[in-house]
C-alpha cells in the first residue's frame, strides 16, 4: 500500500525493477516514484515512460555523493492504531530494515540499546513476535553469506541472549559500559549499511518495536558521505566496547565529522536538493566538528518561523537519574522564547502511558500557562494514548516517536528530551533542511512528509487533553 501522496507505480516499470532485483521492496518503489514525480515536476508535467538506463541503476550502482539519495520515512503503527484510509500511510519499519539486509554485501553495522529480537523475554510465544524473529535470524545469517556483522551494544543488558547468539554465528559484538564511561546508557539506535546505506530512529532492536510500539525513523540509500559520517560514530563506540576503554582527551583526526550545523552536507534527496547533517551525544562523544545534539535541537527551534511540531515520548526540562534533581530548562526556554517572543505556534505531543511519570505533566501544564490572557503564547500540548489490545506486554503500547519538524527542517532523533540524555548517554540525529525547495515540490520533502504524520496523530481519536493525564493508565488498557 502505497502513501496517499504518491499515485500507484507505473507497472512497466517495476516490472524492470523486479527483474534486476526479486527483493525490490515497497520502501524502494516508493523511492522510485518519487523521484519520477519529481522528474516529471521538472519537466513541467510531462511524464515520460521511457525507462533510462540511469534510473533503473539508481538503487544497484555505487553512487558518488553528488548523486541522488533515496530517502525513506519508516514507520511502525501498532495494530490498535486505526487511522483512515486517506491518511497518510509509510513502509514498515520492518520493512525498511529487511531491505537494507537485502542490499548488504560487506558489513552491516549496528549501535543499539538492547538486544530482545526474540520473544524469549515473556516466557511464553506470540505471534506478534514473527517480525522480530525474521530480522534476527536474516541477522544471524549475515556471516554465512559473507556480509560481517558488527555491533555495538549497551551492557549490561537485562539479557544477552540475543547477542550471545549472534556471536556463536560469527558476529563481532562488543559490549560498551556506557555507565561506567559518562554515567549514562548507549541509547542509540542505527545502522550502517556497506558505508552507504543507513537506519536512524526510535526502534530499539527489539521485537515489540516492529509490531507494539509506534515507532518513527528514516532509511537513507546510497548515500555514502552520510553513512560513513555515522559509521565514525559508531567507530567511537567501538572503541569504548574495547576491553579496558576510557574516554579519550582527544578523538582521532580520522573520525571527525564529515556533516555539521556550520557545514552540512548538500545533497539530492530524492530528486529535492537538501543540507542535511549528523548530530550526536552527549558532548564526551562529539568529535572534532561534531554538532552536539542538543545544539541541532535548539538551533531548529530558532530558524522556526511559523510553527514547531515536537513528537517525544519523554519531555522532562530536568536531570531525571540525577543525584540529586535539577531543573534544566534549556529547550523549555527555547520553546517559551520561541512562541511567546516570535509568535511561532508550538505543538507538542507527548507519550502517556503507565510508565509516564507525574512530575512530566506538572511541566506541561507550566507550558499551557502560556497559552491565557494576557499572554495568548501558541503553545498546546496533547498526549498522545496507544490503546492495549489482548494480554499487556510489557514495555509496549506507547508512541515511542522522538522528532521535530518546523516550517524548514526535518530532525529525527533517538533521545528523550531530558538533560540527562544530552549530558550522560548516546544519541544521534539526522536533520534535514530542504526549505529552499520549489512550491510545485514541497510535498515531497521529508519535513512535509513530518508535518502530514504529525497532524495526522495531532488530530486523531488517539489524543488527550494535558489536563486528563490521569486517565493514561486507564485507556491504555482498554
């Protein structure tokens, strides 16, 4: 099923696609046809049926970076989650990743929080766990066909059971202590795919993230300035996996950033010229011109002109594992100066669910304050509510989304929004700016595609009011 915003492939030419690849993939068709919208945008209408020879080897040729990226916005929508069929509608995240297993040849590298492909965790089989257990095992069989598999992963994990299996079949995973190294936790999630293909976004590896929980992230295919930008990112990881690691003083020349803030790469995005660049935490982890993500967060907030739309499970303006608790309003003030100063309506919707915690709301509502005479400040906040279906399984139904679109960039992320995750532990993010892009085009930015997924949950059945955060455990369970 293809997004609302894209008409149907033409059928000749998937047709060619198929034969040049039996695994050619919805995400890779949607790729296809939007850069042939694109094309015909440019050629003032006129839709050619030609097939060029270029085309077709968009997705089978090694490309230089000055050639066209295909990006992806993946996602996964909960069966609980019903939204009309005119809504708009992405690949599977699912989806997205078995198809950048299908595309590697060389190495795939994966940074990850934990490791519950299986659901070994519950004690008992569900069948929602299908999708999980055919990623792990196509990950298991990466070696045996030649492809090396690296991974970085937070340790301790409440299992390495996963991981312990991917070893015995010849994987090179390495353990990092992130605790031990800033006092945080390794929360991020990606992947790089041969240095050109990469994953950015919420799903954990694990197998409730592919069914459960309404995840959001982004594929990006044959890019390989940006995959191998991320790919020292996870190098560094790497290294602090290695038996006895500290941090270092300094990072080694060879793993400095190849995106920024101040230089960001200039790329195609399917057919759409953008500036798109990396960002990571905490600060420890930042190599030489590396734009901390903190800084990516507040520097979008202040190029906003029109609104600021913010999706996270978490939004605390504190240090929640603290010592002892601080307020930290860094992006809380961001926001406040950003309505309140600049008139920029300021949309946040936030998780709700049992594991919410009390002090978050009491934020929020210091937020809604805004919104009264005299000040009339546009900031409204909602939660947002995934309904349970059959048993509870633990550490589902929640929105575990982490992005921010404006009126000019696109940020995907893989951090909650608090100070510790900024300060202590890992994350990494992709923004994308392509605001100079021509009217006739604009739909097909991914900052568009952000808005249309974000108005979408805005306004749909699934929403509370802030004020009745008291009935999240509630209707969750419903």
């Amino acid at each position: 099923m293809f997004p609302s915003l894209l008409p149907p492939p033409d059928p000749f030419l998937l047709a060619c696609m198929e034969a040049q690849s039996p695994r050619f993939s919805r995400t890779r068709k949607r790729l296809f046809n939007m850069e042939k919208i694109y094309n015909a945008l440019e050629r003032g209408g006129r839709m050619q049926r030609t097939v060029q020879a270029s085309s077709l080897h968009l997705f089978y040729m090694p490309r230089k970076c000055d050639d066209p990226k295909g990006l992806v916005l993946l996602e996964t929508i909960p069966d609980s989650l019903q939204y009309p069929p005119s809504s708009p509608q992405n690949p599977s995240i699912y989806e997205g990743w078995m198809d950048l297993l299908s595309e590697a040849n060389r190495v795939v590298e994966i940074a990850a929080f934990y490791f519950t492909l299986r659901d070994s965790d519950l004690q008992m089989e569900d069948s929602s766990a299908k999708q999980g257990l055919e990623v792990f095992n196509t990950l298991c069989s990466l070696p045996s066909r030649g492809v090396k598999l690296e991974v970085a992963v937070n340790s301790p994990q409440s299992s390495e059971d996963d991981t312990d299996e991917l070893t015995r079949d010849g994987a090179d995973v390495r353990y990092v202590k992130m605790k031990e190294l800033t006092g945080g936790i390794m929360h991020t999630k990606m992947w790089v795919v041969d240095r050109k293909h990469l994953y950015i976004g919420s799903a954990n590896m694990d197998w409730r993230s592919l069914t459960k929980v309404k995840e959001l992230g982004i594929a990006l295919y044959n890019c390989s300035c940006l995959a191998k930008d991320l790919h020292r990112i996870f190098a560094m990881y790497r290294m602090l996996g290695e038996e006895g690691a500290s941090l270092p003083t300094t990072w080694p020349r060879d793993l400095a950033a190849k995106s920024s803030l101040e230089e960001p790469q200039k790329i195609q995005l399917n057919g759409i010229e953008a500036q798109v660049y990396i960002s990571s935490s905490p600060l420890a982890l930042c190599s030489t011109g590396r734009t901390p993500d903190l800084t990516a967060i507040l520097s979008t907030i202040e190029d906003a002109q029109e609104f600021i739309y913010i999706s996270v499970m978490d939004y605390e303006p504190q240090c929640l594992f603290c010592k002892s608790k601080r307020l930290w309003p860094v992006i809380d003030d961001a926001l406040r100066s950003a309505a309140c100063d600049k008139g920029v309506t300021v949309h946040l919707l936030i998780s709700c669910w049992p594991h919410s915690r009390e002090t978050m709301f009491v934020f929020l509502e210091s937020l809604m304050v805004l919104r009264r005479k005299p000040l009339h400040c546009p900031i409204e906040v909602k939660l947002f509510v995934v309904p349970t279906e059959g048993r509870e399984i633990p550490y589902a139904s929640v929105n575990h989304n982490k992005y921010m679109v404006t009126d000019r960039v696109a940020y995907v992320g893989t951090s909650n929004w608090s100070e510790d995750y900024f300060l202590h532990t890992t994350g990494v993010a992709l923004v994308v700016n392509q605001s100079n892009v021509a009217p006739e085009a604009q739909s097909y930015t991914l900052q568009q595609q952000l808005v249309d997924v974000f108005l979408r949950d805005w306004e749909s059945p699934y929403t509370l009011p802030l004020e009745n955060h008291s009935q999240c455990r509630k209707q969750s369970r419903e």
